[in-house]
C-alpha cells in the first residue's frame, strides 16, 4: 500500500476504535476509504492479517481486558459498553479469544494488578495473538492462582 492508502485505513482503525460501543457495518468502513466491500476486506484482510470483523472483535476484547481490570463495571455493563449482544455472548467470545472466563480475568488482575510479565504468565495465550487456540488456562474456575 501506498503512504496515502495507509492514511486512509488509518482513518478505518480510528473510526473502529471511537465505534466499539456500537455496530459497525463493513459497508461504512469501506465507504470510509471509497473502497468495494469486497476490495477493501480483501486489502485489510492482507495488510493487517485478519478480516475486519477479527479486527473489530479483537479490539473490543483487548479493551474489555482495560475496564475488567481497571474498573468495578459489571460484566454486563461492559459487554453492554462495548456493543456485545448479551453478557453471555461476551462472555463466550471472551473466553476463546484470552483463554479464561471475564470474571476469573478480572480476579487475576485484581490480584496481580497490571504487571504485563505477570498476566502472560498467567495467561499464556494473552500473549500470543488472539486468534491462536487458546492454550490451557492457568487459573481454573474458581480456584486458586498458581504462578
């Protein structure tokens, strides 16, 4: 891509950030760039190494990790917040992607507060891109945290 290509997905990746709240029709992110649907997936999907939709749906967990960690907001309210369907949609999604549940993630960082070293010892997969399989988690539901 070009600098002026690269300016104009630029513009993408601030919509989608100041958009997580809401949906976010691929129509209109490919207006944003006076780009086909189906050109603009293909040359985002290329650059970026995942579809839009990945992309979307990885900066609303990346930033439900934020406010779970950092807030007292109900799972709800920020699954709410952050344009999922249901609690257990988010939920669900959550889990896949980080490798633990929303509440035991929350746990974990209460305990261990916001040492980056420390949350990709407790969630290895963290560290990894999002879209790997998740590995086994290293806190159970429940139980105890093991470092």
């Amino acid at each position: 891509m070009t600098d002026d290509e690269f300016s104009r997905f630029d513009t993408v990746l601030d919509y989608v950030e100041q958009g997580l709240d809401r949906d976010i029709c691929l129509t209109d992110l490919a207006c944003l760039v006076g780009l086909s649907v189906t050109h603009f997936s293909h040359i985002f999907k290329s650059e970026y190494g995942m579809a839009p939709y990945q992309y979307i749906t990885m900066r609303r967990i990346e930033r439900a990790k934020e406010l779970l960690a950092a807030t007292s907001q109900t799972i709800a309210s920020v699954a709410a917040q952050l344009g999922f369907s249901s609690q257990s949609h988010f939920s669900e999604i959550f889990a896949r992607l980080v490798g633990v549940t929303p509440s035991t993630y929350r746990r974990a960082t209460r305990i261990a507060p916001a040492a980056p070293a420390t949350l990709a010892i407790l969630f290895p997969s963290a560290e990894k891109s999002v879209w790997a399989k998740p590995q086994e988690a290293e806190l159970r539901k429940g139980g105890a945290l093991r470092v």
